[in-house]
C-alpha cells in the first residue's frame, strides 16, 4: 500500500510541475499589446515575481509557503525600488523638500523592521502632525 501511495505522489508531483511550467510558458509568451499594434514583454521582475507564484502554487506545501513568502518579498522590494527610483528622478529635476523626504521615507517604510519602522513612523505621524 505504501508503495502505491508513493508511487501516486511521485505522478501528483510531476503532473503538478507540467502544469507550473504549461503556466509559466504562457506567461512568457504572453505579450502587452499596445494601441499600434505592436507588443512588448513585461517587466522581467514582474514575471520572475509571478513565476515564483505559480510555481509556489504547485509546489509541496513547506516549499510552497517559502516560494510564496520570497515572491511577496521580492514584489514588495521591486516595488520599493521603483518608487524610490522615481523619487529620485523626481528630486533631479525638481530638487528636494520636506515633501519629498517624506513620501521617499513612506517609500521605504514597507522594507523597515523593528526600531528603523518605529522611527519612521513616528517622522512621518509628525510630519502629518505639523502639516495639518
């Protein structure tokens, strides 16, 4: 009976990795169309974050938890970068203030722990705090 059972998880685990990668293959060839027509890929970071997801989802569940939890950390991180990137940008051509500062450091703040996130907190509650 056990060899039976072993032999069923073996093919749900290849059964489930043909599904990941049938999955991950449309999302790599799926392209963004625009209003002309043409198309283009999406942003690389994106698809490694959804390609994680997806093999996360047909992964064994201890795997599939830590797959999940370093695709949401590798979303929250990329989109920190962007931001932050943007910011900077922003602060080139329009130089720097107090509001900047301040959206840069809300930027940030979702890759904070502990006393680095309390701090900013309380920056930015008495920002708030003066601002109104």
């Amino acid at each position: 009976m056990d060899d039976n059972k072993n032999k069923y998880e073996k093919l749900e685990y290849i059964t489930k990795g043909i599904c990941a990668a049938n999955k991950i293959n449309e999302m790599y060839n799926s392209r963004i169309q625009t209003r002309d027509g043409s198309s283009i890929m999406p942003d690389r970071l994106d698809m490694l974050c959804e390609m994680l997801n997806i093999i996360a989802q047909y992964s064994p569940a201890p795997q599939s938890r830590l797959l999940g939890n370093a695709a949401d950390k590798s979303a929250k991180y990329s989109e920190a970068y962007r931001n932050i990137k943007l910011q900077i940008n922003n602060v080139r051509s329009n130089g720097m203030n107090i509001d900047t500062v301040i959206s840069t450091l809300k930027y940030i703040r979702p890759l904070l722990r502990g006393q680095q996130l309390h701090t900013i907190d309380k920056i930015i509650r008495v920002y708030d705090i003066i601002k109104s």
